[in-house]
C-alpha cells in the first residue's frame, strides 16, 4: 500500500492527523443538480468558461438551489472503517463525492468549509492527486466503467498511475483472486450480471492499492454470501493494511456487523456519529429518520426492557445475540426447553410461505428448458417450475446463476434452447415479445433505463400505448395509477429523485395490469422506507391475482414477502420450497452463496440448541416473548 509520506508534497505531514477532516463543510449544487444521482452538472456542463459573469451566474443558480449537505463536522482517522448510513437524499453520495475530490473537482456548486485529506486541502489538489491515495466505487457500476474486457478494466488504472509494468501482472492477479472472479478475467463486460460488474469495479480499484477506500453502495446487486465475503475483504484491508474504509450502505445489518463507527445522515446534516453500538442504541432518533436497523438489535433490545442482562450492548452479529439469548435462558447445550411451556400465541411466525394452490392453472411454466448465450456456456440446464396467481414467487442464488435469464425468458426477450415456456397456458416459444407483453410486464434491475418520455404521463401512457390500448383508455388507466402511487403526471421522470424515479418505472409497469409481474431486483439502492412502499404496492398486486416473480438478493425483503423460493445454482435449479426449509439446509445455502437474515439465522440456532419452538419464528418482538416466557418458566426471572 502507498503511504503518503512517500509523496513529495506529503513529507512533511503529520503522521497522527486524520485521514479526512471535515470542518463545518455545507454544499449546494447548481440548480437542476440532484444528489444521489449522476445527472450532478460540473462546471464544465453547465457552461462557465472562468469569465466573471459566467462565475457570479453559476454562483447565484447554486444559492438557489436546496443545500445538499449543511455544517458537517467530521474526522475520520486512519485506518478507520465507517459506515454511512440514511434516507435516500439525506447527502450520503455528496459526502462521497467530498471525499473522491469529486466536489469541487467536478460537479459544480457553492462549496462552503474546508475538506483536508491527511491534511491538505481538497480544493489545493488535484482531482488526480486525490485519486492516488482515494479510491472510489461508485453506486453507478456502469458508469465506471471505462474497458470492454474485465482484466482491461483493471489494466486500465494501473497503467494511468504509472504502476511499474513489472508490477502489473501480479497486482490483476491478487484483485481477482481477493474478489474471487479470476473465471471472469477475459470476460467480456456487456455480458456480465449487474453483482459481477459490481466485483470487477472493486477489483479494479482494489488493485491500485489506496489508502482511503470509498464504496457508495457496494452490495447492492450482490448475492447474500458475496455481499459478507466483500464486507469480510473489507475488513481484513482495514485490519492488515490499515486501509481506510468509508461504506454507504442500505443493509443496515450487514453493515454495522463490520464497521467501528456510524454515521448517520439525514437531510444534508449529520444526525448521530459514534461508535456503531452507540449510534444503534438510538433508537428514537433512528425510527424517526426512517432507517431500520438490525433485527437482531432489535430483539436484544426487547429482551433487555423486559429487565434481562441490562448492561448487555446492542448486538448485531449472529454470535452475539445466541449467546445473549442462551444467557438469558441459562440454558446449557444439554438443556431442552420443554416446548408446552409457551403459549401458542407466542409462536405466531413472521413467515409468509404458504402452500400454493394447484388446483389453478399456473400462470408461468417452465418445462425442461435450457439456454445458452453465444459463447455455447449454458446459463440454464432443464430447468422446470411454475408459479402461480397470487403468489411472490422469488428466484434466488448466486451471481450469473441464471435469474436474470429466466426473467428474460418468461417476457420473450430471450428464447429457449429447448424446452418450453408457458404464460397463462400458452406456449411463448415463437411467439413475438410485443404478443406476450400484453401478460407479461417487467421492472428491469436498473429502472432508469426504462424511462423515455419528458413527462410522468407520457411515460406510464406509453406502455399502455405499445399494448394496443386507445389513448383514451391509455390515459385514464394512467392518471389513475399515477394518483395512486402519489406521483405528479406533469413532473420531468429525469429531475427526479433516484427513488422518485424508480417508483415512475413501476407505475409504468402495473399500468396495463399483467398476469405476470416481473421485479429484477426491485429495492436495490432504494431506502427503507422507499422499499416497503413499492413491496406494499406489490403486496396489492398478488391479492388481486397477479403472478410475482422477483429476483432479490436482500434476504429482509425476500422473508417479509416472499410466498415461495426457487433456489438457482450454476443455471440449475437445486431447490424450491418456503423460507424454512430452504435456510434450514446449510450445504443448500453454501452451494447457492445464501445466507440466512440474521433473526432467522438466531432462530434457527436457538431451536437447534436450546430447543426452543421457533425455528419459524422471525420477528423480533415475537422471538423476544417466547425467550422471555422460557426463562420466566424456568423461573429465571431477573431482579432489580
């Protein structure tokens, strides 16, 4: 690793300032800026050549415009690890930008406080100065690519910081291996899944060895186990390397089980700061800012109001929370919690699979079906399912296991190398995609790509349009959906939020009400809040009869909605069945790269170990009663 000392401009800095410090930083972008987006307008966008005219002009649209971040004070010392978390516009990727030297540098507005990285001034640097020591993987993996080929995606950084071509070989051939895609290395980028563009982008940065590591979301589109090995990569960098590590992230859980401090953001300004326990303990300030933290932390800390173990900090990790709860029941391994013990209405579970109905004709079919893309790899091999109205059917497993490509072969733009598929009984093999969109409608993993028109209206109409409706009947099915999901049909979809945005694509896709709704990958990068309201709006879908098929790889989201899972692995489907039975099969999770949510992963263990009736059991508050009532039953009930 690089150490700024070894910079010439570097020699005489103090070795104990911090890594960035922020002093009373606030930021606006240039009107018609949005933070969390891409869409931010530089200078140079925006039209100033350095006149003073053109400077006073950009100065005055930026004062105009909302304050994006306002008074942050922050120090992030060496060899940290920080997580950031909050809403969606709370200035999570503007912080992100201050710390790339992206603002100033690049997206233009009024910039008030001093940034100083190990000391000196962002806005005294160069954007590439700042780049040798900052490393940055943005939310938008796409637009950080710059090669065709995966292992020129990595040459790429190499060669422009002047890495020795001796040394070239051996840093390509450690990233991969540290990220574990040396399979993907002559790869063509156009053909990798959204999780596998998402390692290569930390490969490339990783290879170029920085001393603060900036990740705006670095998960989003990953499986449950590359998710934890990314996070466990992390913090080894963080422990060997003393690497400094700032991670955006929207799976609160995940997260705080890895870094030391929190910091949360909401509207532009810093609403708590501490280590990871103290920010988590707040839990007043977190619920009304909307985040929602652990469940885990959450049953810990219904255990400890009920007066067990006070004192106990808030856990997050598995380990933790087991051991807290086998405490409070002071049971050993050998000790069998006698199940008649606990009421029934203890033991409700939060589980929704339920049995699917047969009788009916199943909305999807698979039959034996096979795909292979041009390379001759196959992506599936014989797979065979259906899925049936008034069901959230989720596909889930590894990156490149084929999810993806099932999607695409259920709304026809992709077909079977053999076998069939069938939608509402009607075989799609030749049939047109525009025949089967008329069942069939999609929310692809990134929704920005679907928008097309300058209005919210025309947009949602559009889809109507292409069906065959009358615009007439376009537009009062369109206004009507629109209305429902509190949207304005006269805003621009592109001066929208991310989350805005996203909620525009979905209103696009239920307008024509489908037999059969496809989500790929619905929540990512939304937050908790925008989540549960498109999963309610979906939830309204299935009770009218609608066919959900989802492809998710936020396992919170899966085991609040999911009716059934199908487990894909290698292209092959390895197993289908409820939340339970699929996470109680550990070799089944390993092969598939699953990982169970922490409460069930909790549940599981405790039904295992002390016995406990709740191996379907994934509330936390209902966890929290049966572990409650167990230890009053064998009458150890705390005291004052």
């Amino acid at each position: 690793m690089e150490a700024m000392s070894a910079r010439p401009h570097d020699a005489s800095l103090d070795a104990s300032c911090p890594a960035l410090l922020l002093d009373d930083v606030s930021f606006r972008y240039a009107l018609g800026a949005s933070d969390e987006t891409e869409s931010a307008d530089s200078n140079e966008s925006s039209g100033v050549d350095g006149s003073p005219a053109d400077a006073a002009a950009y100065a005055v649209a930026a004062r105009q415009a909302p304050c994006a971040l306002s008074h942050i004070n922050l120090s992030i010392e060496r060899g940290d690890f920080l997580g950031i978390i909050g809403p969606s516009g709370a200035g999570k990727t503007t912080l992100a930008c201050l710390f790339s030297g992206a603002i100033p540098h690049h997206y233009g507005g009024e910039l008030s406080g001093t940034v100083q990285l190990f000391s000196h001034d962002t806005k005294a640097l160069s954007l590439t100065d700042i780049a040798r020591f900052v490393g940055l993987v943005m939310q938008d993996i796409d637009a950080q690519m710059v090669a065709s080929v995966v292992e020129d995606e990595l040459l790429f950084g190499l060669e422009n910081f002047g890495v020795p071509a001796g040394d070239i070989p051996s840093r390509i051939e450690e990233a991969l291996q540290r990220i574990g895609i040396e399979s993907l290395r002559n790869r063509t980028i156009a053909t990798l899944s959204g999780g596998q563009k998402q390692k290569v982008a930390l490969a490339a940065i990783i290879a170029l060895k920085p001393s603060v590591l900036v990740l705006d979301e670095p998960t989003c589109a990953l499986d449950p186990a590359s998710s934890r090995t990314i996070y466990e990569l992390l913090s080894e960098l963080n422990r060997s390397f003393g690497i400094t590590i700032i991670a955006i992230e929207q799976k609160v859980a995940l997260l705080s089980e890895f870094c030391s401090h929190l910091a949360v953001l909401h509207e532009g300004s810093l609403a708590a700061y501490g280590t990871t326990s103290d920010v988590l303990s707040q839990v007043d300030t977190l619920d009304a800012i909307g985040i929602s933290y652990p469940r885990t932390t959450r049953f810990v800390r219904y255990v400890k109001q009920a007066g067990f173990e006070p004192d106990t900090p808030l856990y997050v990790r598995v380990d933790d929370t087991v051991h807290f709860a086998e405490r409070v029941l002071k049971l050993d391994h050998t000790t069998a919690f006698e199940p008649g013990s606990t009421s029934s209405s203890a033991l409700s579970s939060s589980s929704k699979a339920g049995s699917m109905c047969t009788e009916r004709k199943p909305a999807v079919q698979f039959s034996h079906v096979s795909f292979s893309y041009p390379t001759n790899t196959y992506s599936l091999k014989d797979v065979s399912f259906e899925a049936y109205p008034s069901e959230i059917m989720c596909l889930v497993g590894q990156n490149g296991a084929g999810k993806t490509t099932i999607t695409k072969l259920i709304n026809g733009l992709l077909k079977p190398r053999s076998g069939s598929v069938y939608i509402d009984g009607t075989k799609t093999n030749t049939k047109k995609t525009s025949t089967i969109a008329r069942s069939v409608s999609t929310l692809f993993q990134n929704p920005d790509r679907m928008l097309s028109c300058e209005t919210v209206l025309d947009e949602v109409m559009l889809s109507c349009t292409l069906v065959g409706y009358t615009p007439q009947d376009a537009r009062e099915r369109s206004l009507r959906v629109i209305h429902q999901l509190h949207l304005n049909p006269e805003a621009n979809p592109f001066l929208l939020s991310a989350g805005q945005r996203h909620i525009v694509a979905l209103a696009a896709t239920i307008v024509t009400e489908p037999k059969v709704l496809i989500l790929d990958e619905p929540t990512c990068g939304l937050d908790y809040a925008e989540c549960c309201y498109v999963m309610r709006v979906v939830q309204d879908l299935r009770a009218r009869g609608c066919c959900v098929v989802m492809v998710c790889h936020d396992m919170e989201v899966v085991l609040d909605n999911a009716t059934r899972l199908v487990v894909l692995a290698a292209g092959e489907l390895v197993a289908q069945g409820s939340i339970s039975d699929i996470f109680s099969q550990d070799a089944l999770c390993q092969r598939a790269c699953l990982r169970p949510p922490l409460l069930v992963d909790v549940a599981l263990q405790l039904s295992n170990t002390c016995k406990l009736p709740c191996s379907t059991t994934y509330d936390a508050a209902t966890l929290a009663q049966l572990v409650i009532s167990a230890a009053q039953h064998n009458g150890k009930v705390c005291h004052d």
